[in-house]
C-alpha cells in the first residue's frame, strides 16, 4: 500500500514539471498595415518590423517545430489563430490580445 501511495505522488510530482503538464492553448494575430506589411504578436514576441508575408511575421511569434497554429476567424483588418503548446512562461492569450495593433 505504502508503495503504490509514493508512486501516487511521485507521477502527480513528474507530471507537474514534465512540459506537457504546463502547455497550454494561446494565440497568434496577424494584421497588416496600409503600406502591405504583415505584423504579428504570439506566444514568443511581437514583431515591430513589417514583413512581406503573413507567413513571414507568423514565424517570428511562434516556434514552427512547437507551436501547432489553426485559422479561428478574421475580426476588421485582423487575422486570429489558436496556437497549441504555450508554456506558462510564453506571453498569454491576454498579452497578446493587449499587444496585438488591431
């Protein structure tokens, strides 16, 4: 009994610190300015330069080989995505909404 209680905690311990305990759901925004550059806000920054392609601006707010990105909805001249796999020290879906320029 004793050894199946310490199992108990060790695997609530293990999964608390293991990255799929803290990973999360986020978001991704897109927009682009009058001149037709894309910017972007993520999980891992916001972008300050423009760039020529969504795509472009999308890949400096996310890691691509981390974050999974799906198309939720367009709101006026901004593009929302879901992104999976935010960790807690990745800025939060209300970061991004507060930072995002739309």
């Amino acid at each position: 009994m004793k050894c199946s209680h310490g199992f108990a905690v060790l695997a609530l311990v293990v999964g608390f610190f293991s990255g799929s305990a803290v990973a999360g759901n986020g978001v991704v925004i897109t927009w682009q300015n009058s001149s037709g550059y894309w910017f972007a806000c993520g999980p891992v920054q916001c972008s300050s330069s423009g760039s020529r392609s969504e795509e472009q601006a999308m890949s400096y707010v996310i890691h691509e080989d981390k974050h999974g990105v799906s198309f939720r909805n367009k709101s006026g001249r901004c593009y929302l995505y879901d992104a999976s796999n935010v960790e807690s020290y990745e800025n939060s879906s209300e970061k991004v909404y507060r930072l995002a320029k739309c």
